[in-house]
C-alpha cells in the first residue's frame, strides 16, 4: 500500500496541471461550499462539460477535491451566520451558531476545522486499507430495509433536540416528514398534496426551505432583539480549543467518525445522513442531552467529523462497484464515461494508476484543509465585526440568490421567506426548527428506501423484520422512544427541600 500511495503522490505532484487542479479543486470547493444555496455541487456542474479536455485521471481528482473541501466549506457560514453552506452542514449550525452568539466563533470553527481535517483523513486511509472488502460487505448485507431501519433509529433520537417539550420536538419532526411527503409517490409517481399548485408537483426543495430556517429566520430574530433593545453583537474571539477539550470528547470523535465511515459506504446515504446520525447519536449518548443546541464543542464537532468521514467512505462504493454515493459521485461516474470507461472492480486492474492518484489527492485534500482552515479562521471570525444594518442586507441577497439559483424559480424564494416567518415564530413558541429539518431531510430518504424494501419483501412484514440488522435498529428506535415518553411523563425530579 505504501508503495502505491508514493506512486500516486508523485503521479499527483510531477505535473504542473495536475498539481494547479488540485489546488484549485481545494480553494474552489471550500468558497462553493461556504456560498449558502451554492455549493459544491454548483461548482461540479460547472466544471462537468470540461472535464472531457483532461485525462480521466485529473478529472477524476479535481472532483474528488472538491467534494472533500466542500463538505468542510458549508461549515463556516453555518457557524457563524446560522446559514448552513450545505445540508450536510445544517447540523453544525445548531450549536455552532448558539456558540458564536456566546464569543466562542473561533473555537467553534477551530473545531470544525480540526474534525473535518482529521475525520476526512482517517476516513481517506481506511478507504486505501479496504475500498474492494467493505464495499462487497456494504452492498450484500445494507440494502433499502435497513437504511430505512437507520433512518427510523435517527429520527426517534431528532425529537430531543432543540425543543422546550418532548411533545414539542416530535410535533417539530412530523411537521418536517410531513413537507418532506409534498409532491411524487416514490414509487408511482402519483402528485401528493399538492393543491393545485404546479410547483408542488415536484416537491418542496430542501435548500431554500433550509436558507429560510436557518438565514432568514436569524434576521428576523435578531432585528426583534435590536428593536426590543436586547441585541448584543457577538464578540469576536479567535481562541481554537484547546487539546484539553478535545482528548475529553475523544469518544464522540471516534463515535462520529464510524458513523460518517459507515453512512458513506452506502449507496446513495452519503454526508447527509452522516452528519445527521453523527448529531444525534451524540445527543444520544450524552449524559446532558438538553445542552446541546445551547452551544457545545460536542455539537459542532459530531457533525463535521461524522459528514467529512463519509466522503472517502463515499468512493469505496463508486471505485469498487461502479454505484455512486450521492450527487457529486454521480457526476464523478460522467467523468468516467466521458473518457470511455466504467467504476467498478476491473478500475484497479485497468487503472490502478488512477485509483491511487485520487487515494492521494484526497489525503491531501483533508490536509490542506488543516492548514488553510487554519489560516481562515484567523480571517473569516472578523465578519462578525460588521455591523447588523450592514450585515443583514447582505445575508438576505445572499440567501435570496442562492435559493434562486437552485432551480432558477422565484417561487423557491417564496419559499425560503414562507419557512424564514414560520421559524422564526416556532422558535419564539419552543418547538424545534432542527427537528423540522431533521424529518425533512431524513424522511424523504426514509420514504424511498422504505418503498423499495416493501417491494423487496413483497409487503411481507414478518420478511422485513426477519433481517437482523433491520430487527435490532427498529427496536433500538422504539426503545429510544419509549424511554423518552417515560421521561416526558414523569417530568423533572423534584427538588429535595433544604
């Protein structure tokens, strides 16, 4: 391994192209992916046409940079505007921001430096260790049913963050599962609530409803507290955390980074759901689970290890098996055709040269992310010194221009103010904007793999639940919830009198 590892670093560095794109690929996703409603994603399309005038090898390391720079870009705005670059990214910003509210900016993006950097390196070796093994065991034993048993599992642990009341958090969910259920059936293509309206045909899309949770709703919030004469503007801090705090939450980084290495290794999960399932498996396994979205370094940094974890992971399935992860591994298998050839086991016969340069880029790729993080945190954290009549303006263009660059429809704009107004006033009654996020996002890949897995089993319950790892995910969600009804009834302890 080692001897092909050097080969693909000197391959990657021996020609001035390669190393300019590599480079470029680094600068340009950590920008997209900072850009609310942009992304990276935006940045690949952009480049897919002219990826056919490079070799198959730089095309294919171009996207594989990006992807690993733009997954840590979104976490800088989510930090510290509340605008999550990415829905990947949407979890850092409920504590990220709260944590920045409090003058802690630079250490919480000093964290999400850090874990993004040491998650995705981690991730980048054990994909060099076992791409062929772990995406043969990943593709035989995790199909549909248990990815909907993963989800379901996920989304009984979402009704504990953010919200006054346990009732609360789960009104929050199903209000998220339920936006998440507005337009096709997954499997018949059958319109759904959609009322008329032509534009809900196609569903409502999760970036603007996103930018109007997030970003439009803190400008309101925040012009309330300056009107109320209760604003306080963030103070600027640029202190990283110290290795004190991170050798105490060495459990949730390691926690973090299986969850992300295992959500990448599945097709179709990828980031996403890593950085979600990080999350609330540390509000899980938290001894004071009402502390999170308040602002703690474990918020933050669960999240970003767990999304930057996934994306090495997210290539074993692409290199070994030809099936893509997500939206930026799918361009990647254009890039393969577009040179006439195919992802799959024959890649490391016929083009071993290749699966190894991008081996290389993306350890470097999470390298670089150290150092240049590094020197962006000591920049970026100095925004906060502009002021809010400054400031607000600006944040709402932005998020007006990328909720319309997403389909280029002024009604995604409608939307993103229509979600902005309704969580602004959720969070002044105590329900949970993360929960809504969190059932928006988590349903819809719920409900697609749950209506394949019914048409595997053949509308066999007895057969869906006869898989083991469905069994045990299944029960541990409804054990999850039967806890926390229990809790919610018999309230707060009392107080013992003095």
């Amino acid at each position: 391994m080692v001897e092909n590892f050097v080969a693909g670093t000197i391959a990657l560095f021996s020609s001035p192209t390669s190393a300019l794109l590599f480079v470029a690929g680094v600068l340009g996703g950590m920008i997209f992916g900072a850009i609310p409603g942009v992304s990276m994603l935006t940045l690949a399309a952009i480049l897919l046409p002219f990826t056919a005038k490079l070799s198959a090898t730089d095309g294919i390391m171009l996207f594989s940079v990006i992807y690993c720079a733009g997954v840590f870009g979104g976490a800088i705005t989510a930090i510290l505007f509340n605008i999550p670059g990415a829905p990947e990214n949407a979890p850092t910003a409920f504590d990220g921001y709260p944590m920045t509210l409090k003058g802690q900016a630079g250490k919480a993006v000093g964290a999400a430096v850090m874990c993004s950097a040491f998650g995705g390196i981690a991730s980048a070796l054990l994909m060099m260790l076992a791409t062929k093994p772990i995406a043969e065991w990943a593709i035989r034993v995790f199909g549909p049913p248990e990815i909907f048993a993963l989800v379901f599992f996920g989304l009984t642990v979402a009704s504990s963050v953010g919200a006054r009341t346990l009732w609360k958090g789960w009104l929050s969910v199903l209000l998220g599962l339920m936006i998440a259920t507005i337009g096709p059936d997954p499997v018949g293509g059958i319109p759904r609530y959609s009322f008329g309206v032509t534009y809900l045909l196609a569903g409502i899309h999760f970036i603007p409803t996103i930018l109007g949770f997030f970003a439009v709703a803190e400008v309101f919030n925040v012009a309330e507290k300056r009107a109320a004469g209760e604003y306080k503007a963030p103070r600027v801090s640029l202190d990283f955390p110290s290795l004190r705090e991170f050798w105490e939450l060495r459990i949730a980084f390691v926690r973090s980074l299986l969850i992300g290495f295992f959500c990448g290794i599945l097709p179709g999960i990828g980031a996403v759901l890593a950085a979600f399932m990080g999350y609330n498996e540390a509000v899980r396994w938290s001894r004071n689970p009402k502390k999170f979205g308040t602002g703690v370094l474990e918020g933050v940094m669960s999240p970003e290890t767990a999304n930057n974890a996934a994306t090495g992971a997210a290539m074993i399935p692409l290199l070994a098996l030809g099936l893509p992860g997500g939206a930026l591994t799918a361009m990647m298998v254009s890039v393969f055709q577009m040179h006439d050839m195919e992802p799959g086991p024959l890649v490391f016969v016929n083009s071993g040269d290749l699966v190894w340069v991008v081996f290389a880029a993306m350890f470097y790729a999470n390298c670089s992310i150290f150092f240049l993080g590094w020197l962006q945190t000591k920049t970026v954290v100095h925004m906060l010194r502009i002021p809010f009549h400054y400031l607000a303006p600006g944040i709402l263009m932005l998020a007006t221009v990328g909720a319309f660059a997403v389909r280029n429809l002024v009604i995604d704009v409608i939307v993103m103010f229509v979600a902005g107004i309704v969580a602004f006033l959720m969070r002044r009654t105590g329900y949970s904007v993360a929960g809504i996020v969190l059932g928006l996002i988590l349903g819809d890949i719920g409900e697609q793999n749950f209506a394949q897995a019914m048409q595997m089993v053949h509308y066999d319950a007895a057969v869906f639940f006869s898989r083991p790892i469905v069994a045990i995910l299944v029960a541990g969600g409804m054990l999850t919830l039967v806890v926390n009804i229990v809790n919610a009834v018999r309230g707060p302890a009392p107080v013992a009198a003095r």
